[in-house]
C-alpha cells in the first residue's frame, strides 16, 4: 500500500498536499481506489464554491461503488483537475498524482490537525 509520508490524511481516505501557492491539494488514497474499483465517474466541487470541514463536495463511482468526497478543511475551492474529471481511470493507475481539487484554506494551520502518514497507516490496519 502506498502512503506517501509527505501528505495528510482523512479519516474519509483523503489526501491533501500543501502547495508553493498556499492551496491544497486534495485527492483520495491508493487505499480507497483500490477499495472502489475502477474509477467511471468523478464530481466535483464548482470553482469559487466555499466549503465547510466535513462538507460533502464531490463523489466518485466505480463500476461497483460510489463514495463521497469530503472537504477535509474549511476554504475556496479554487481548481478542479478537468484531466481527472474526462478520464477517472488515472486515479487508478496512481491516486498521489491525480488530484481532484485544489482549495484555499481558511486556516491553513489546521492542515496540522489532520492525520500524518502513520495515523492513516494505523487507522486502515484497523
């Protein structure tokens, strides 16, 4: 299983990847692709779309699944990943390098309350 020790994680199995530019990136772990299945359908959260932490902003359906993507912080959604959304199947093939969304955090330095790479290995060992 691949859990990338620079990012953060949800209890929800998303990632998030502080950026140069002060936004995250938020994308769903090796752990739920490979859970789901092959990724048919991604939504996302509109552009300019503020979310609350927790918030459901987005889903993603495999051929037997759907889940719910859920904001991991409060903020501006400011991108959506429009390759990801035509082609969902990249998320299969490496979910660290297809992200969903990009947001601007309200207080980026809840980032730090969110589970490091040995929480989220420990919390699907569970």
């Amino acid at each position: 299983m691949n859990i990338p020790k620079d990012l953060r994680y949800t209890d929800s199995h998303e990632w998030i990847r502080s950026e140069t530019d002060g936004t995250v990136s938020i994308g769903i772990t090796d752990h739920a692709q490979e859970a789901l299945g092959d990724l048919v359908f991604v939504e996302l959260p509109a552009p300019g779309r503020t979310l609350a932490v927790g918030e459901t902003c987005g889903v993603v359906e495999s051929v037997k699944a759907a889940s719910d993507i859920y904001a991991p912080l409060a903020g501006q959604v400011t991108a959506i990943n429009d390759k990801v959304k035509a082609a969902p199947e990249q998320v299969n093939q490496d979910a660290y390098a297809n992200w969903l969304f990009r947001m601007k955090p309200a207080d980026p330095a809840t980032l730090a309350s969110l589970l490091d790479a040995a929480a989220y290995e420990k919390k699907i060992a569970e």
